[in-house]
C-alpha cells in the first residue's frame, strides 16, 4: 500500500541550527482524559540507544505508556507498539538501528496491527526521515526530541486513519514538566536539569538534534530531587549536555550549576552525580562546591576530545590543552582523591601525526582512570563533515588502537589505587556470572564485586577491596 505522507512535518537542519534568543517556554504535560485507557489489553516495548539523556526520555515514554493503560511487554519483538528510542552520535549506532528495523520488518507480518515507532535522536535528521521514508515501510510513527508529550495524540491519529505520523520539530525547543516518568531503578535515578546544546562542538549533532541550551528552574529540580530522597532513592545523576552552562539561560536570577549543586548537598539523599561537564564551562565556583563532599561524587567525566591545540580549534572546542591541563591540576588540588575520566575522538579531519601523540602526551598527563573513545563519525549537516579528510581508515583504527592501550592502562592504576581500602557501595543486583556475587559502584564510580545476600540490593555497605583488576574490584563485606 503507498504510503500518504502529505501532512507531515519533516525536521530541517538549517532550522534546528539557528538561535534566536527567544525566552523558553515551559509547557505542562496534560493528558486528554478521553485517551485514558486507549492502552488497556495492549504491551509496548522500547529499545534505547545511545546516551543517559535518551534513557531519561524512554523513562517519559514509558510512563505515558502506561499511564494510557498499556503494559510493558515481557518479548521486546512482539509488543502492540513497539518504541526504537534512537542515537544519532556516530554512524555506527545509526547502522544498529537500521539493521533492526530491517529484522523487525518479517516479525511485523505475523503482527499487522502494532505499530512501529522511530523516536529520539534520528528522525530530528533530515537524511533519515528520507531513508526511513523510502526502505522501512514498516515504521508507522516518527517523532523528534521535542515532542514525546504528544505521543498519545500520534497514537490516537495512528488508530483513527492508520496514516503514518511524521511530526519531527526543528525548533530551539520548550521545557516540557509534569510528563509522567517510569523510573528504570528503584534507587538510582536520572535527572535531566537542562536540555539542548550551545556548543556546536564542528563534529556534533546534538546541537541539531536536541534544540538550544535550556535550564529547568532551580525549584523543580530541587522539588525532584526531595521527592525521590523520600521514597528511597540513593542516587540522583543530573544530565545536560553541558552541565557548566546551567542557569545561563536564566534572564529573571542569578542561578549556577554550582550553587545548584550546594543546594542539593543540603538534601538528605547519599549521592549526587552529574554529566556532562565542558571543560570551558567548568569553573572554580563547581570545583569548590564538589570539594565540599557531603553527597557529591568524587568523580569528574571532563571530555577533552584531543591534546592538540590545532585539533581543538578545528573542533570549536574553545579551551586549549594548556587551559584544560589547569582545570585538571585544579580539580586535583582542591578534590585530592578525585577520579576522572574523558571523552577522546581520534582521526578528526586534519589530525597529524603529531596531533595524536599530543593526546597521548595529554593522556598521560591527567592521569585519566578511564575513556570512552571513539573514531570521528562525519555527521551531514555539521561543518566538520565537509573538512577535507585524508587520514586512511587503518591509520584511525592503529590510532585508536594505541589510545585504547593507554586507557587501559589509566583504568588499571585507577582500580589498583582502591586495594586494601574499604569503599561505600551501592548495591546494584548480582552479578551476571554468580548469583552469590553481588555488583555495584564505589563513590569513585568503580565497580565492585563481593559475596553476599540479596537483601542488600538497594542499599550502599562498606566493602574492604582485596584485589583489582582492570574493569571491576574484588572485596568482602566489613
Ligand atoms: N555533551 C557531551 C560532551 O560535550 O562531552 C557529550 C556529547 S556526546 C553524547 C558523547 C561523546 O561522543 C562526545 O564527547 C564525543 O567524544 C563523541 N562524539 C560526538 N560526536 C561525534 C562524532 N561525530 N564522531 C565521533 N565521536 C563523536
Ligand atoms: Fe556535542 Fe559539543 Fe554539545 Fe557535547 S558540548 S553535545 S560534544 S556540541
């Protein structure tokens, strides 16, 4: 059957790109009462791609879900609607996807009445939309970042006219409170404090994908946090792409990450963690309120992307090797047993020889206990994607190659540190090998393995480390 596509509204780059310094609007979710129970009898099931802040909206979705009456179902393939929660980052994650929807497609013939759904981060691109649009014909519903509030209205028209929905917002985006939330754990949670991203780091998408830098008010997050610490919860990660640039935005008071972070320390919950930090963005102010300890985590992602100065400018990174080293020396002065970790991407368009070797110089330097890194993934639309790129692919794969070894190096004397100490650990479930294992994360954000009972899932205990090895710690109960 041909598809009508002739009321849709498709993303555009060129507009997802432009900042118009408009105040933001804070839109209160309010469900329809008439869609109430438009879900009763039927499952949904979400695949989650990509970062913290994606898991964080398939949260959202969930809880929409099921406040319409549907259920989680338990076989991820053969649910009524079934979510694609996507990752627009690197090619590879966009590859993923694909090569699911493409499995998913002979599943949907014994299933012609559910509904496939591509969410998140990949229909905000115009390329996908097209392709979607011309080889998965199985999709039946596409929306961007933007809008997950109206999904219970995509899934009424979605019934009604068994039309396919495409309603992707190119816009710098609202601030959408009150959306029902499914938490994935029962004590450990994710926060989003901002959304979007100012940067326009040359390589990155998210800026496109996710709309301008927007702070929800200090009191709401406040309000969240309070509200969790009562019924239980241990942990609260705070999420932002730049979470340096917090309360920037604010037009009506003088609000900062740092003194956001102050705030929270005066709430009885054990920890607080956060990510993203920028290495412009992070001042003294957030370097001090984390050096208060209380329930701040000893523990800093910093991306530094590269070690070269040259690599760094083509990125729009907007620090330099030599102001990123002060950050870290700083952090280490005022928070001595801090733990820090990074982002690195290797054959950027341009990167020499030298290039690299400055990041493994850099890398030796900071002392990194651990990194994610990746091979630059030239994303349409963004300007690093039309840089002229000479670098053969095995030179990249070599370089991430050697950069790996290092990294593991760092995580390795990043463990070896925590031998004979006892560490607080929150219990997170058993391990996958061992069910008289249990698993969890030190302060530090180490993973720790030890025996134990069940009935400590949940709750942070003092574990003495007698041994560690390059990903995990091995240690026994005090
Ligand atoms: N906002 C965070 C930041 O600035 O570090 C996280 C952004 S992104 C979700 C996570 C990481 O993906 C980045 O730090 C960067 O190392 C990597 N990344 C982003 N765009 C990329 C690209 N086009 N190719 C390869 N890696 C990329
Ligand atoms: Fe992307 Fe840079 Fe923004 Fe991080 S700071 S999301 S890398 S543009």
């Amino acid at each position: 059957m041909s598809k009508d596509y002739s009321k849709y509204f498709a993303p555009s780059i060129k507009d997802a790109r432009k900042r118009l310094n408009k105040e933001t609007n804070t839109v209160l979710y309010n469900l329809d009462e008439e869609l109430l129970g438009i879900g009763i009898d039927k499952t949904y099931s979400i695949k989650t791609y990509g970062c913290q802040g994606n898991l964080a909206d398939s949260e959202k979705i969930a809880g929409i879900m099921e406040e319409l009456g549907y259920t989680l179902s338990n076989d991820e393939d053969r649910a009524d609607v079934i979510f694609f929660n996507t990752c627009a980052i690197r090619d590879n994650a966009e590859q993923r996807v694909f090569g699911e929807l493409g499995r998913i497609k002979n599943i949907k013939k014994d299933m012609p009445n559910s509904l496939i759904v591509l969410c998140g981060c990949m229909p905000q691109e115009e390329a996908t939309v097209e392709k979607v649009k011309k080889t998965f014909d199985q999709v039946d519903i596409m929306f961007g970042t933007h809008n997950i509030h109206k999904l219970p209205e995509y899934l009424k028209e979605a019934y009604l006219t068994k039309e396919k929905i495409i309603e992707v917002m190119s816009f710098e985006g609202d601030i959408i409170e009150n959306v029902p939330l499914k938490r994935a754990h029962n004590v450990k949670a994710w926060l989003n404090i901002m959304y979007g991203c100012d940067e326009f780091c040359t390589y990155c998408i998210v800026p496109y994908t996710r709309g301008k830098e927007r702070s929800r008010r200090p009191k709401d997050i406040i309000e969240e946090v309070i509200n969790l610490a009562n019924r239980g919860y241990k942990e609260v990660t705070l999420l932002g792409q730049n979470v340096n640039a917090y309360g920037k935005d604010f037009t009506d008071l003088s609000y900062s990450f740092a003194d956001l972070l102050n705030d929270l320390n005066k709430i009885d919950i054990p920890r607080i963690r956060f990510t993203t930090s920028h290495p412009r963005d992070l001042d003294l102010d957030t370097i001090l309120a984390m050096a208060k300890g209380g329930n701040i985590m000893p523990h800093l992602h910093l991306p530094v992307q590269s070690g070269s100065n040259d690599v760094l400018k083509k990125m729009n990174r907007k620090y330099t090797k030599e102001s990123y080293m002060e950050k870290i020396e700083l952090l280490k002065k005022h928070i001595p047993d801090i733990s820090i970790t990074t982002d690195i991407i290797v054959g950027f368009p341009g990167e020499e020889d030298e290039d690299f070797k400055a990041t493994l110089e850099l890398v030796k330097e900071a002392d990194y206990e651990g990194a994610f890194t990746f091979i630059f993934s030239p994303r349409e639309g963004t300007p690093a994607s039309k840089y002229e790129d000479n670098t053969p692919n095995e030179v990249k794969k070599a370089r991430l190659q050697e950069l790996n070894k290092l990294v593991n190096e760092g995580y390795a004397k990043g463990n070896k540190r925590f031998e004979n100490r006892v560490v607080q650990v929150l219990v997170d479930g058993v391990s996958a090998k061992d069910e008289a294992i249990l698993t969890g994360y030190t302060s530090h954000n180490k993973v720790v393995n030890f025996p134990g009972s069940k009935e400590l899932i949940g709750k942070i205990v003092d574990v003495k480390v007698e041994k560690a090895y390059s990903w995990h710690l091995k240690g026994k109960l005090v």
